[in-house]
C-alpha cells in the first residue's frame, strides 16, 4: 500500500495542497486513544469515527465519546466521498443492540448517536435494527439522550416511523451535497427522497413526542457546489422541518475517494451560517472541522434539548 507524506500535521495525498492552516488540528498522543479503541474492537463493535476516518476521531475518543457503526462495516452503496467499504455486507448480529447499550453505560455516556451503513440489502433498510437498539439504550441507559442518524431506507416511509416510534430526541439524516453532485458524490441518493424522509419524521416525530422531538440534516462544502444551490438546499430543509442544520468542509479519506475542490475559509461558514439561520433553522452549526456527529451532544442542549 503506498504511503503518502506528512508534514507539521497536513496530509499530503497524490501530490493535493497542503491543508490550509484553518485545518491544521492539535497533535493527539495516540497512547490516549488506545484503551478506547482496544474496548471498541475487542467487542466487535465499529464506530463511524474510525471506519469513516473521521478528522474529529481524536477529539472524540479523548472525550470519551463515539458514534456507533450499526450492521457491520460494508456498505452496500458506494458513495464519492466516503472510504467505508463497499460490497455484500455480513448477516445481522441480533445481540448488536444490547452490546451497545452495555458499551454506553461503560462508557458513561450521557448522549449517544447511532449511524450505519447503507443495507439496501435487507427488506426494512435495517430500520428493525435501529429501533432495537434504541430501545436497548434507553432500557439499560436511563437519561441517556439518543440520536440516530440513518440512510434513506430507499424511501420506505414505514422504516422511518419505525426508528421514530423507538424514541430517539433527535433525528439525523445527511443530504450531503447540492442535487448537481449527486451524480458523482451520493450516486445512490435522490435529493427529492431525502427530503421525504426528513419530512416524515419530522410530522410523525412532532405528533409522538411534541417539540422536543428534533429533525437535523448536514452538508459537506468544498466538492463544488455554488452558494445558489446552498441557499436552495437550506430553503428546502427549512420548509421540511429540519431544525439543526450542520456544515462543514469535505477532506478527502484516502487517494479513492473525489478529491477536494475547494477548501472553504472559516469566515465563509460563518457567513453561510448566518444565511441559513435566516431561513429558521434553530440551530445551525458551520465550520471547516464539524462534522455531523461532532459534539452532537452539545449542539442538542445548546437547541434547547434537555438530557439529564
């Protein structure tokens, strides 16, 4: 496997710039993050964090938080962007809920997020899954706020009032990009499907749980997108009823995936953070660094969700 160079911190990859300092991360002693690691994988459980080589899996793991990688590590999609593998993922593991929900109290968590791979494969997109282990945290966990973050089941509206009806505070799902890129970044997806889905979980969450139930979708800047397709994105988000939006800058995992083309200055988030404010989101979350499950603890209390 080549290996690619590295200096003060940036990651060079096939002779691409070196990231800008806005990208520059403080150093992590990797000495810090090995008992969590060794935990994660000695119990067969996968993160997001490591599988999607998260730039924020240091900070995450130094404070003792993950975002959990339900069904397995094989994606049945294959997405531009994303370096988790692709092809015929592995059969379901039905303890899967309950090992995590002992993960969370060994952990300690006061908020955990749960994300999967795409699992075109099974009949409900694995949504069965989700809610089992929703519900397992929440047995096991009481007060532990959950947030799932899900694909888009192929559009299966009964998947989606299944998560729902589990019971997590917030609902996730990403559409990524603007609907031009579609082609190459998110093949598979449809933009007009993603909003259906956000829409649905949104009425059904709002009509089981009141106003504390939360819709949240995020996107990735830098993969050549114009600011006019932004602004029609966050309108559309807006008036499905998503509540947190997040933006952050797309960094490209390894030499396979679509290269970056642009890298977004932190003054124009913020500039497009107080756009998309405008168009009524409650929270909206822009920087180079945030990803969708960053620090989602805290974007759900600084939105007003109380956990205990």
């Amino acid at each position: 496997m080549p290996r690619f160079p590295r200096r003060a911190g940036r990651e060079v990859l096939d002779g691409h710039p070196r990231l800008p300092e806005w990208l520059v991360k403080e150093p992590v002693r990797l000495a810090d993050l090995h008992g969590m690691k060794r935990d994660l994988r000695d119990s067969g459980l996968h993160t997001v964090c490591e599988e999607a080589r998260c730039p924020n899996r240091g900070h995450c793991f130094n404070q003792g938080t993950a975002t959990f990688l339900l069904m397995g590590d094989v994606c049945t999609r294959a997405c531009g962007f994303c370096s988790i593998a692709s092809g015929r993922p592995q059969v379901l593991n039905p303890a899967e809920p309950t090992e995590i929900a002992e993960r969370v109290a060994r952990m300690g968590l006061r908020y955990a997020v749960l994300t999967s791979v795409n699992r075109d494969d099974l009949p409900d997109g694995g949504a069965a899954h989700f809610a089992a282990t929703v519900a397992a945290i929440r047995s096991r966990n009481p007060g532990v706020g959950v947030e799932v973050l899900v694909p888009d089941f192929l559009g299966d509206l009964d998947a989606v009032s299944r998560v729902v009806a589990s019971g997590p505070v917030v609902f996730n799902h990403n559409t990524e990009t603007v609907p031009t890129l579609y082609p190459e970044v998110r093949p598979a997806g449809r933009f007009d499907r993603s909003l259906r889905v956000l829409s649905h979980a949104k009425r059904l969450g709002t009509s089981l749980y009141g106003p504390t139930f939360q819709t949240k979708s995020g996107l990735m800047l830098g993969l050549g997108e114009g600011e006019s397709e932004l602004l029609e994105v966050f309108k559309a988000l807006a008036d499905v009823g998503v509540d947190i939006l997040t933006l952050g800058q797309y960094l490209r995992p390894t030499r396979h995936q679509l290269p970056v083309k642009r890298y977004v200055p932190p003054e124009e988030f913020e500039n497009l953070g107080r756009k998309a404010k405008d168009f009524g989101f409650r929270t909206v979350y822009a920087g180079p660094l945030v990803r969708s499950s960053f620090n989602a603890h805290e974007v759900a209390e600084i939105d007003g969700i109380k956990l205990e």
